[in-house]
C-alpha cells in the first residue's frame, strides 16, 4: 500500500504505451502525473515537464525504493492559450483587457523601480506604478499644487484604484511602496518635535517678559495683575505642551475606517490624510458595511479630492472643521468591489466614481512563470538591487518637507508653473478631450469622468515633475506634459474598459447570455421577463440589470414603433457604434 504524502490512484493504460499514470496534488498544489510502473516514465503529450529530486520514492511507490536523488517527473498540464487574460505578463496585457501602463513615460528612476516590483512580484506593471502615482500624491497634495491658468490651479492629490482578485499580488507590492515612507514618517516627525520643542521656548520666553514687566515698578498695579495671570496660564500651557505633546502627523490611514472619523483625524492631522488600501475596506464602508448597507457619507470624499474647506453637517457625529481637507485614496480591491462601487447609484450621482484613476489590468494568475528565487542555502548570483526602494523612500522624504498649505494662503503656498509650451500642450489636449464629449464622440458615455480628465492629467504632470527630481521653482516642461497625456490616454482606455471587466452580476449575465444567443443580438424587455425570468422579476430589478448591461457600452436601448405602444429593445450595439 502506498504510503506518505501520496497515495496510488490506479488510472487506465497510458495510450502511448503501458504505462498506467495517476495523478495526485503536491503538498505545495503542484498537479503531479505519476507513472505507475518503477522508474521515471515520463508520459508523451502536451505539458510542461519538471525534473524534482526525492531521496526516498518509498512513500510513493509500494515496491522498492529507488536510488538516493532518482529524478522524478512532475508533468505540469498545459493551460488555454485562448480566452479572456490569455498571453498576460507583467508588461502585456491578456487578451480582453487595455493595455499596460505606459512606463516609458515615467521619468527614469520611477520607470525602473516600477518594473522592478512588477517582475518581482509578478503582478501586471499597472499596479506599482499607480500606487507610486497615488502615494506621490498623498504627500504632495497637502504641501503643492500646480497653476496652468492665472485663475486655474489644481492640488497634486490623486484618487486611484488598481483593482486585481485576491491571491494576484497585491499586498506584497502595495506593501513595499508603503513602507517607503517610512523616510518621510521620520522626517515629518522630526519637524512636528521641532516646532513642539520651539513652542514651548517661545511660550517661556513670553512668560519671562511679562513676569519681568509685572515687578518692573514702573507698572501699573492693574496691569501688573494682568501681566502675571496671562503668565501663569502661558506656563501652564507650557508644561502640559512639555508633558503631553500632541502626536506626530501621520501619512497613512487605515482602509478600515469610516468618513466620520477620518474626518476626525485629518482635523488632528493639518488636515491632510492617505488612506492605502490594499482589500477595499473603505470602499466597502463607503457603501455602507457599518451602516447597514446604506450608502455612507460621502461628504468629506467629495471635497477632500479638491481639497476644500470641510465641516461635517451632521450634528451626531462631531468633527472640527478643516480649513483644507486634503485627501488621497490609494486602492487596491477586488473587481467585484468597484463593480459594487460602479453601481452604487448615490456613488455614481454624487461623483465619487468621477474622481478616480481606474485601472483593471487582470491577474496574471497562471502565467507567473519568472518569479526570481534562490534556495536558501545557495548564494545568489547577484544581491538584491535596493536602489529603487532607496530612491523611493529619498524622494518621498523630500517632499514631506514642503510646508503643508493648510490655513495658508494658497497664493503663498509651493506652487508648480508651467512653460510656455506645457501650457499650450495642455490647453490643446483640453479641447481635443471636449469634443470627444459629443454625443458621437469615444467619451460620451463617460463624460461625467471624463469632464475632470484634463484637471486629473494636470495633477499627473505635477507628480512626474517631481518624481524627476525637480521642485516647486522649477517650470513643469512641455515633455513632461506630454508624458502626462500619455498617462492619461491609457487611464482613458481603462475607464471605457472598466465597465465590461469588472464583470456583470447574475442576472444582468443572464440577460447578457439570453441576447447573445438570439439570431439578431436583441430582445425586448418582455421577452426577458417572460423567456429569462419567467415572469418572477420586479420591474424595478429588471430594469437595474439592463441598466448594468447598458452600462457596459456593449449593450444600448432602443425604442421600436408597434401598431401599439413603442417597445423597448435591449440590443447588441452594431460594430462602429459608440
């Protein structure tokens, strides 16, 4: 009897010879194909063979042990080269989705880096480098903005969302790029115990001066009372400053929170506040986990993507007002969260979904075949390049020592300028995007995203202009700005996709499924009804679902003239049509 780890699975005479194979799932979930007779027989036919040593095939097999380090053949199935992902790397996009993050307009050290954790890690190029756009931007928004127009300037904050299913490798690289700013955390917490330590000497200083004026004789007695009690509570501040300074700003936030206390926090923090999340737990609170599946206030989300001045209406929940709430959303969820997020109707009505970069760039799941590794016990070729996480950490803590705008004003604040030839690039970019808005242009059917797109390429231009290592005294350059166009074409492209990715849900499949498979590519809405749900759908469910499909940009409505009343279609949009 077999023994061990794996057990004899009798399977029928191999069709190439007599060889009867089984199959059995490895402790580490390779799929292994094991010849049955002594030896390593490898059987013919497609896959991808993998030599593994074992020092004793006696828990295989039942009859005698091999020798010490026989070879044995583990037989990895070939897979689809076909379908929806097919052919994906870290830098090629699987068949069905939009193309890869264009790196090459990335300044150099930020390309390279961005690279780097794609091959690493062995996840699609487009999350590392979105999550650099997105965390560049929780530092720089609450310290820079960027001025196209004498009477026109954006913050350089960001909303992102990369969004990959769980076990894709997210959180490893989403984690690495976090932990960058630990350089910053540093530096910012210097200068909070500076300036804390410096108020404390001025607050001494000032009771010094006036408690030496109160026994100058020359003052008066009122004034002299006066003089020592201001100085008694200027002490007092003093020593509780002394004994419980107040914390350090903090850079990063916690996806598992809610509007209501983040906005608690940023009240605490300057105003400023980055949630990286790489789960989507705060896109699952907006939507109403903690409040039972009522959507959350979106209040703070809204203003903090334009950095505004906020305070909260509602008179349960207190928070103090924010001069400047400067917020950044760094996100990593699964795509059925941005599904849920795409069809959440007051997300959608109030914006929210407008403020963000998208991108679904799929898994790569399957195809992961260059990890680098090294056994433990061997000595590596080569050690493990740091430059990048060291270059990404020195930039980070560069731009932390911006002076954070809050209560300033925002003419006296760091401010980008652009040359001549940004400008102009720029202006030329806003009005090709405005007349893709027309009813038959590409993006029509986005246009509430698409009409903050100009303003969002803006905010990109500012973020690669610092990423290359210049300031807010530096002019932003006309290659920079095209850079950042480029950005913007392929964010374009994965909103547009966005809706088709993310998946429909069951019902809206099943209608889906149902057109597709009628000879014209339609069918009215009762016909749905009756054929697909058998008459046992609300109305208002029927009609979200064809909504949903609708919303996809595959799918449109269409109304036919009957002898009676117009009937409403459901129709597969004709090759060409937008």
């Amino acid at each position: 009897m077999a023994r061990g780890r794996y057990a004899r699975i009798r399977r029928p005479e191999h069709p190439q010879g007599n060889v009867a194979s089984h199959h059995a799932w490895s402790p580490r979930g390779a799929l292994c194909q094991q010849p049955s007779q002594r030896g390593p027989s490898p059987p013919s036919g497609g896959g991808m063979s993998v030599t593994a040593y074992r020092q004793d095939w006696s828990d295989i097999f039942d009859d005698e042990p091999s020798p010490d380090d026989a070879p044995r053949r583990i037989i990895v199935p070939t897979t689809s080269t076909t379908g929806r992902g097919a052919g994906a790397t870290p830098f090629t996009a699987g068949a069905g989705y939009a193309r890869r993050f264009p790196t090459d307009a990335l300044p150099p050290e930020m390309r390279s880096y961005a690279r780097d954790l794609a091959i690493r890690k062995q996840v699609p190029v487009d999350l590392p480098a979105l999550t650099m756009l997105g965390i560049l931007g929780s530092v720089a928004g609450p310290r820079v903005t960027i001025r196209r127009d004498l009477d026109w300037r954006q913050p350089t904050n960001l909303y992102t969302l990369c969004a990959l299913p769980s076990g894709a490798g997210k959180s490893p690289t989403v984690d690495e790029l976090r932990r960058g700013l630990w350089k910053a955390q540093k530096a910012l917490t210097e200068v909070h115990e500076r300036d804390v330590a410096a108020r404390i000497v001025d607050l001494t200083r000032q009771v010094e001066e006036m408690r030496t004026k109160a026994n100058d004789i020359s003052t008066l007695p009122d004034e002299r009372d006066l003089l020592r009690t201001q100085a008694k509570a200027l002490e007092k501040q003093a020593d509780e400053l002394a004994a419980e300074p107040p914390p350090s700003p903090e850079l990063v936030f916690d996806g598992d929170t809610t509007p209501e206390a983040l906005a608690g926090s940023m009240a605490l923090n300057n105003g400023a506040a980055a949630v990286i999340d790489d789960e989507g737990t705060f896109l699952r609170n907006l939507g109403g986990q903690y409040s039972g599946g009522k959507t959350g206030n979106l209040g703070l989300v809204l203003v903090g993507y334009d950095c505004r001045y906020y305070r909260p209406k509602r008179v349960t929940r207190v928070a103090d007002p924010i001069t400047r709430a400067a917020l950044s959303l760094v996100i990593s969820p699964q795509p059925g969260i941005v599904a849920d997020m795409m069809r959440n109707q007051m997300m959608e009505e109030t914006g929210v979904v407008n403020r963000f970069l998208v991108c679904i760039p799929g898994e790569l799941t399957g195809y992961r075949t260059e990890r680098p590794s090294t056994y433990f016990r061997d000595t590596p070729n080569q050690y493990a390049d740091r430059t990048g996480r060291e270059w990404w950490a020195s930039l980070l803590e560069g731009i932390v020592r911006y002076e954070v705008i809050g209560e300033t004003d925002p003419e006296d604040a760091a401010t980008i300028e652009l040359t001549r030839g940004a400008w102009k690039l720029h202006r030329e970019y806003e009005q090709a995007v405005e007349v893709r808005l027309r009813p038959d242009g590409d993006l029509h059917r986005i246009s509430a995203w698409a009409t903050k797109h100009t303003a969002r390429v803006l905010r990109v231009a500012a973020l690669l202009h610092l990423a290359g290592g210049a300031s807010s005294d530096d002019e932003l350059s006309e290659s920079v700005m095209a850079d950042a166009i480029t950005i913007g074409e392929w964010s374009v492209e994965h909103f547009l996709a966005a809706g088709s990715v993310v998946g429909l849900t069951t019902d809206a499949g099943r209608i889906k499924e149902y057109i597709d498979g009628t000879d014209g590519g339609f069918a009215s809405r009762s016909i749905i009804a009756r054929e697909v749900f058998k008459g046992h759908a609300a109305s208002k469910d029927l009609t979200a679902w064809i909504d949903e499909l609708v919303a996809t940009g595959d799918y449109e409505r269409v109304m036919l003239a009957t002898t009676g009343r117009p009937k409403e279609v459901v129709r597969r949009k004709r090759s060409g049509a937008q």
